[in-house]
C-alpha cells in the first residue's frame, strides 16, 4: 500500500498530480490511497492552519481524510482540487491500472483484497469526489464554504451526519 498525501501546500499546478499518475503506473502492485489534508487539530500546523483561516468546521464524524479533509488547497481552488482528485482515482483504480495491479499482488488473498478495495474504496472514491465536485457548482452553501465565505457547515454536512448516526 503507498498512502499519499494530496493538497499538500507545496503542490502547485499538474506536476504533483502527473507525478502522482506516474507513481500509480511505475508501482502496480502498490494499492494507493490519497488522502485529504485533514486538521486534527493534534499537530504544531494546527495552529497555523487554523489562524490563517483555512481550517474549515466539517464536522468530526465526517473527518475521514478519503472523502472530507477539512483544510483548503492554498494554490488551487476546491473545484479544481476534486475535479483533479475524482481524475486522480479515475487513473488510479482505472480498469487497466486494477489489472495491472492484480497481475503484481502476490498470493491468492493479496490479490483478492487489492481487487476487493478496488472496486469498493478505490471506485467508490471516483464517485465521491465527482459528487463533490458536481455540488460545488450547484450547492451554493457548499461553496461558499470550501471558499471561506462560510464558516458553518453546509446543511449537506449536518444532514450526512445525521444519516451516519440513524435514529
């Protein structure tokens, strides 16, 4: 497994993601997981993150750092970083790359596993940013939020809460 940390600050522009793409096609075997920067607020960035104002209040429970990261890209904007990110995981658990994949696991239940998460994570994540990146065109609560206009949660949040906790 190569975890992968996406929006870090020091990425800008397409090399970190045609670097990343290259990485998923040199590595085969390697199952990748891309995180989201995440702010826990447990680390000396906590604090700066914070006061800079790009720590956004997602609330806890959705902290998942696969599918709700909390901090906002510094050199693009979130429309652009879950276009890139969906692209990411397009590339990543594409067809080809999950044979590929497949083919360089080792063993019959190393195999079954990259091919399991494959189409459960991996897939999943593909349709998860896509949606987020399709809500911030037409949820205006979310976008004004992922761009700071905001400070509280988008009712989708509240509501996505609500369905993970049940009745």
């Amino acid at each position: 497994q190569a975890n992968l940390i996406t929006g870090l600050d020091t990425d800008q522009g397409e090399l970190p993601w045609e670097l990343t793409r290259e990485l998923v096609d040199l590595a085969p075997a390697a199952y990748p997981t891309f995180f989201l920067v995440t702010n826990f607020y447990n680390a000396p960035l906590a604090r700066q993150l914070h006061a800079s104002g790009r720590t956004l209040a997602v609330p806890f429970p959705l902290l998942d750092t696969n599918s709700h990261g909390n901090v906002r890209p510094l050199h693009c904007s979130p429309e652009d970083y879950f276009e890139r990110l969906a692209g990411l995981y397009a590339h990543a658990f594409s067809w080809r790359a999950s044979a590929r994949r497949l083919r360089g696991s080792r063993g019959r239940w190393g195999k079954l596993a990259n091919l399991g998460r494959g189409l459960d994570e991996g897939r999943g994540f593909i349709t998860a940013h896509r949606q987020t990146r399709a809500q911030l065109d037409s949820d205006r609560e979310l976008r004004d939020f992922w761009h700071g206009r905001r400070r509280a949660p988008p009712t989708a949040y509240l509501r996505e809460v609500k369905e993970q906790l049940g009745p």
